[in-house]
C-alpha cells in the first residue's frame, strides 16, 4: 500500500491535469460518466480519496 503522502501527491498530479483539460475549451460534464479517460478519472480518483480518508483516520485514531 501506498503511504498517505504518496497518494495525496497522485490527486495534487490528477487535479492538475483535469484542471488542463478544463480549461482548454473541451470540458464536458458528459464525458466524467459516459466512458473513455474521464470516467477512469473520476474512479480513480475515488479510490484514492477513499484510501486517504481512511489512513487519515487511522492516524487519528477515529474509528475505534
């Protein structure tokens, strides 16, 4: 497994490149449910925030 710095590095890259993509004019909301790379992303993207949220909260100690 992946430590937590690790992870939150691959959101910090992930966002950035989205944020590009936005920005560049051919965004469309369609495109993070309907297949292909953007689909991907979002489901990636739900993992790691999961995986984070839960070593965050062993470090805190929160779910006794």
């Amino acid at each position: 497994m992946s430590n937590k710095a690790e992870l939150i590095q691959e959101m910090l890259d992930m966002q950035a490149k989205f944020i590009k993509y936005e920005q560049s004019g051919e965004y469309k909301a369609e495109n993070n449910y309907v297949g292909g790379e953007w689909t991907e992303y979002r489901k990636r993207y739900q993992v790691l925030t999961n995986e984070v949220r839960e070593l965050a909260s062993k470090e805190a100690n929160f779910w006794k």
